[in-house]
C-alpha cells in the first residue's frame, strides 16, 4: 500500500512551482463555474424558458467562447499571456455576479454571449503558459495537473452547487461564481507575475506558419469539435435526462456529475504517465478516448436501470481522462510550427463550436424525437469523431515520410 501511494506521488513530482500556481489558480476558477452545470436546469425551472430556448442561449454561449478564444489568442501574441488571463478573470467575476439580474431570453442571449467573450479568452492564454511553465518532457503531464484542478473543482463545484441550490436558491451561484474568478485573480496577480516567475521553455519561431495552412491541424480540430459535441451533451442534455427520466433531484444530479472530477482526480495523472510510456501515439489514445465516450451513451439505451447512469458517467469519465491530455499535448505540440497563440485559439475554438452547435442541436432533437433516439444520433457523431482520428492518423505518417 505504501509503494502504491509513493508511485502515486512521484507521477506529481518534475512540475515546475509555476505550473502548480498555475493549477491552483485554475482550481478557484474551476469550483466556482458551478452555475454552468445547472444552467439548463436553472433557464427551464427558475426562469421558465423553453428547451428550444435554452438551446439558443446555449448557442449564444459557443458564440462567445468562439470570439473570446479567437480574441484570446490574438492578444496572447500581441500583449502575452499574463495580461489576458489577468483581464479575463476579474472581468469573468464581475459578468457572472451580474447574471443573476438578467432574466428576459434576449438579454440572457446577450449576457451569457458577453460572459463568455471575457471568461474564454483565459484558455488559449492559458495553454500558451502552461507550455512556456513546462519542460518539454513534462508537457503532458503539466495538462494533466491542470485538468485536476479542472475537474477537482468541477467535482466539489456540482456538489456544492447542489447544496446552495436547495438551501439559498440558484441565484447563490452567480455570487460565488463571480466571487471565485475575482479571487482567481487577485491569487495570479501575487504568484504569477512575470517578475516572479520562471519560464522553462519559450519558444520563438523566426519565420512561423500560420495554423490556418495546417492541413493536419485542420484535420485534428473537426475531431476534437465532434467529439467535443459528444462529451457536452453531459453537461446540457444529460442533466435533463436525469431530471425528466430517472426523477433525480439538483442535489443527485450534483452527486453524480462530481464523480466524475473525483474520479479523474485520483486516477488521471497516474494513468497518463502510465501511457506515455506505451506504444501508442498520441492519436490513438485520443481515438481509444473517444469510443468509450460514445459508449457511454450506448448503455443508456440498454436498460431503464438508475444504476446504469453510473456505468456511463464512468466510460465517459476514463475516455475523457485519455482524449483531452493527450489532444492538449498534440496541440501544444503542433504550435512549436507557428504563432502560439493562434494554434491554441483555434484548438480552443474547436470546443466553442461545439458549443454552438451541440447545447441547441441536443436540446432540439430531445425536445423533438426524445433522448432515445438522440443519444443514437450522438453515437453516430462519435463515429464520424473516430472517423477523423483514422484520417489524421494516415495525415501524420504521410508528413513523417516526407521528412525521412
């Protein structure tokens, strides 16, 4: 037990302090978004919108994280990492603290649309520090740390988010959503000023190739955003199907989808480093990633069994733990070619797409077939997902050929 708990550790040990600054910070960011999860439930059951509504404010939403991402990665090359994640969380608290006030469809379009311009420039900017905090050995690894942190707040956020729910209503969220991202903040501003801090690997191209050209990049990203199309239906449709289907209440539903962020809390990181070390690439690991989340809704139409909703919140789990670390570092990976910033924009925008298309789509479809015949539909976007992966796959050996 004790060399278990040892090998544990050391899957930790070689990160740089800044990128455990980095994690923490993400960490007060990530427990305090615990609106998002329930924002579904909040539109239909506090503000009596329709789920044909709450579709296009969800569209409305991927709109803003396309922008906020595109613009994210724009000044990321122009002003530097630092001063964009620094704007974007203090301007992230003050958004959500005055979401609680909207309550019209339109404005509520509007709003959630300027939330996510300010909140989702952090990510490319952030990527772009990780990169710039991390060896190039431990790339990986460092993504998987802040996806820790990611999913560590996302698991105590539900969770906590349901118990506010029950005891001082929804509008409780937007206050600590808003409260959190400003203390996020305020925590950057003292640990992580470029005075104080040590970069370990900055790369500077001398004639860089726009990720515009990038064939494979190309390739890569229409993956990512189908699956990505997939993965988010956990976090608009399935509450609902919860809710509607299997009569669980807030606080269940908060339960179920923090035991997702625990169990990529003690797993993750060990696992990662555990398939760095095998035979396969990068691609592959996302393309295996991505069949257990499609199989994730699968089971969902064997049986009316409660308990199978645990059985495909977990194969969605593990097939998350190895897509995203391991289509992180590929990215990562890929902007060595070009501009930074403009490589991580868009991987970060392949996931705002998905928010465009994926909250309304779902929506619509439930409302109109119901969530049978949608999770088949969401199935066969995984295909078509797993569909791309092969073609990158073919794209990459091609590319490592020509260089031989």
């Amino acid at each position: 037990m004790k060399k278990l708990y040892v090998d544990y550790l050391n899957t930790f040990r070689g990160l740089s302090r800044e990128v455990w600054w980095l994690a923490f910070i993400t960490l007060i960011n990530r427990a305090g978004t615990m609106v998002i999860p329930f924002l579904s439930l909040y539109l239909t059951k506090s503000l009596d919108f329709t789920l044909s509504d709450v579709g296009w404010i969800m569209s409305c939403f991927g709109v803003g994280s396309v922008l906020g991402s595109w613009i994210g990665g724009k000044l990321t090359d122009v002003i530097g990492y630092y001063k964009v994640m620094l704007f974007s969380l203090i301007g992230t608290g003050f958004a959500f603290v005055a979401m609680q006030f909207v309550t019209s469809f339109t404005g509520f379009c509007l709003g959630i649309f300027g939330l996510m311009l300010i909140a989702d420039a952090f990510r490319p900017a952030m990527f772009v520090a990780l990169s710039s905090y991390s060896k190039p050995e431990n790339k990986t690894r460092s993504v998987t740390l802040i996806r820790l942190a990611i999913n560590l707040g996302f698991s105590a956020g539900p969770a906590v988010g349901g118990l506010i729910i029950a005891s001082i209503g929804y509008t409780g969220l937007f206050w600590v959503d808003g409260i959190t991202c400003f203390l996020a903040g305020v925590l950057l501003l003292q640990v992580l000023h470029p005075k104080k801090s040590k970069v370990l690997d900055e790369v500077k191209v001398a004639n860089p190739i726009s990720a515009y050209s990038d064939k494979a990049f190309w390739v890569f990203l229409i993956a990512m955003m189908l699956f990505g199309a997939v993965f988010l239906q956990y976090f608009s449709t399935m509450p609902l199907y919860y809710k509607d289907v299997h009569s669980l209440s807030e606080q269940n539903i908060g339960l179920l989808l923090g035991m997702n962020g625990f169990v990529i809390f003690l797993f993750e990181m060990p696992l990662i480093k555990w398939l760095e070390h095998s035979k396969f690439t990068k691609v592959g690991l996302m393309l295996f990633g991505g069949v257990l989340t499609a199989l994730s809704f699968v089971v969902l139409l064997v049986t009316s069994w409660t308990g199978i909703l645990i059985v495909g919140m977990f194969l969605m789990t593990v097939g998350e733990m190895i897509a995203f670390p391991f289509s992180n570092a590929f990215a990562m990976e890929r902007a060595k070619k070009g501009n930074q910033g403009e490589y991580m924009a868009l991987y970060t925008i392949a996931f705002s797409f998905a928010h465009i298309f994926s909250h309304n789509s779902g929506m619509q479809l439930v409302s109109a077939i119901g969530f049978d015949s949608t999770w088949v539909i969401v199935t066969s976007v995984a295909a078509l997902s797993a569909f791309f992966m092969f073609l990158l796959l073919r794209i990459l050996k091609n590319e490592k050929a020509q260089t031989i």
